[in-house]
C-alpha cells in the first residue's frame, strides 16, 4: 500500500491523539514530493529530517496557491493531472488561487463526514443554498460542497436559488412541512442580509439553521461577526447564526454553532503565529496569525500559511478575528 493510500484509509479515525503524527509524517512525504513545498523549504534552508514537531513545519504562504502549481506527486510514474480544480473568489483583477483536486470525492465525502460529525445524518436535512457570487464565478468548492450535500441529503427540492427569493421563500415554507426533517440554509453574507431586508418578520425565516459562509463581495459595507448576527437574526429568528470556517486552499472545514467559536475536526489542525514572524507557529499562543494543517490535502500541501487572524480558546475552539493588513478580503467566513 503507497503512503497515500495509508494516509487516506486512515483519515476518517484520526484523533487528536494521533493526528500530530500524521501530520508529521505527511509534511516528511511532502517536502519531498510537492515541487513548490520543497523549493520553498530549500529557500528557507530548513531540513525536513530536523522536524520533530508541529510548530517547527515551515508553513507554506497561501499565496503559492495562486502563482504555482501546488500538487504532491511522488514520481514520474505517479504522476497525476487534477480531475477538478477549484478557484478562489475575487475580482476580475485579482489573481484566483487553484486547488488542484485528483479525486473530487474523496473531498464530498470528508467534506460530508465532517458535517455529520457534527450536525447528524445529511439524510434528516433539506439543504437550500443563497450561494450568488459563487455560482457566478464559477470553479467554487463551497457550491461542489452544497451540492454534495443536497444530494446525499436525498431531498426532492433544489438547493440553489441564486438571485430568486420569492422561490426560496416558497421553498423554506415547503421544506418546514417535512416531517422528520430539519431545514439548513447557507448563505454567503451579503445574500443572506438582502433575503432578510426583503423578507423580515415572515414566518418562512424561522425555525431553521442559517450558516452563513462570511463575504460580502464589496456589495456591501464589511461588518464585524457580532454586527452580521444580529442584523441576520433580525431576519431569522433568535436563534444563533451558525459559521463555516473554509477556504479554496483547504479541504476541511471548522463549523461555529452560532457563539463565534470555531471547532475543527481532528484532520483539521490550528496553530497561530507572530504576524510578523512567519517562522513562530505555536499550539499554545493565544492570538495571532492562522496557520492551519488540513491532512485531507493529501495531494496539495496540507500546510497553509493563511492571512487570517485568530484568538485561540483553550477548549481547542479558535475565533476568526480579521485580516492581515494589505491582504485580499476572500470568501468563506472572512469577516474584517
């Protein structure tokens, strides 16, 4: 069995006992097969065999998602050419990162194991999605996700509705009447603010579990975290507003239930930085830039320097606070 087909098999029982080791040993196989992580490394003059823990991984900038082709490939002979790849949003003037995707299901069904993990069978879910941008732009992970959702959630209604609200309204309203089934709509935050402004007060809103995803998109004014909630909950109901916690560079997700808090699975590791030492990665540091280890990218590089920032918890939950400065405001979840 190749050190892939190990690292897969034994992804979905990782724990966070044993998930340190996997990452330890995936970063050995990938400073040695990802062209662009092993360049950078040699740059930096870092020997992989000194590694001996997480915090001394040189993470790689998110940035070399969008200037490189970013894939691990042990050998001519194992050479791969990717089955999907997935672009970031942004402006027509803006440089899109790719993730070069090998096999598009393994990254539905960890996405889709993730979920369950932590909101139950997908199979007791209608899923509905306000997903415009991302639709539009086209090449979205998040809109492979919801669709990969829908499907397997076994519903008869559609999940993407783009700019019609009067046919999501009438959908929520159809959903709510299955019995047996919760109601999930996830919204892009701009989106989910224009539904609430055009539909506040109607019953239709209440009674479900709204994720927002984060973005504004420049269509409109940027909000903190705390100002986004209430005024969707104007909307929706008292209810906490959940959050997704994902990104085009990344395969996983961390999910908020609704108190700003991040949880991660543990294929999905969170360490913080100094923002001005890229070299200063720590699982115990209480604040700072996110670096983030995601061992389902397998055949990316599964560690991702992000532009984030972020406060730690010591119960392992994280909160997303903002953006480095002079770095681009993307998608899911990056509220400034």
């Amino acid at each position: 069995m190749s050190f892939r087909e190990e690292h897969l098999h034994a992804l979905p029982r990782l724990t966070a006992a044993t998930a340190p080791a996997a990452a330890l040993a995936l970063f050995r196989h990938q400073a040695r097969h990802c062209a662009p992580y092993a360049a950078y490394l040699a740059a930096l003059g870092r020997d992989p065999a000194a590694v001996q823990t997480l915090a001394q991984i040189p993470f790689l900038p998110i940035e070399f998602f969008k200037t490189h082709d970013v894939r691990t490939v042990p050998g001519p002979a194992a050479d791969w050419q990717p089955a999907e790849t997935f672009l970031s949003s942004g402006t027509t003037l803006q440089q899109r990162s790719q993730h070069h995707v090998r096999e598009p299901t393994l990254y539905r069904q960890h996405a889709q194991r993730i979920f369950e993990h932590y909101y139950g069978a997908l199979t007791g879910w209608t899923v509905l999605a306000l997903l415009p941008s991302y639709l539009e732009q086209g090449g979205s992970s998040l809109v492979a996700m919801v669709e990969h959702f829908a499907q397997a959630s076994g519903q008869s209604q559609p999940a993407f509705f783009l700019h019609d609200h009067t046919a999501l309204l009438s959908a929520l309203a159809e959903a709510k009447q299955q019995p047996g089934r919760k109601v999930l709509l996830i919204g892009v935050s701009y989106a989910l603010l224009d539904f609430v402004d055009a539909y506040a007060g109607r019953p239709e809103l209440h009674g479900l579990t709204v994720l927002e995803t984060g973005g504004m998109k420049g269509r409109r004014r940027e909000m903190i975290r705390e100002e986004l909630h209430a005024e969707l909950q104007r909307g929706f109901g008292p209810a906490g507003i959940h959050s997704e916690y994902g990104m085009t560079e990344l395969l996983g997700q961390a999910y908020s239930f609704g108190d700003g808090r991040f949880w991660a699975p543990p294929q999905l590791q969170i360490l913080l930085r100094d923002p001005s030492d890229p070299f200063s990665a720590s699982a115990t540091r209480a604040s700072g830039a996110l670096n983030v280890i995601d061992l389902s990218n397998i055949d990316s590089c599964a560690f991702v320097e992000t532009k984030d920032l972020a406060r730690l918890h010591p119960d392992g939950s994280f909160e997303v606070l903002g953006r480095l400065d002079n770095s681009d405001i993307r998608g899911c979840n990056q509220l400034v």
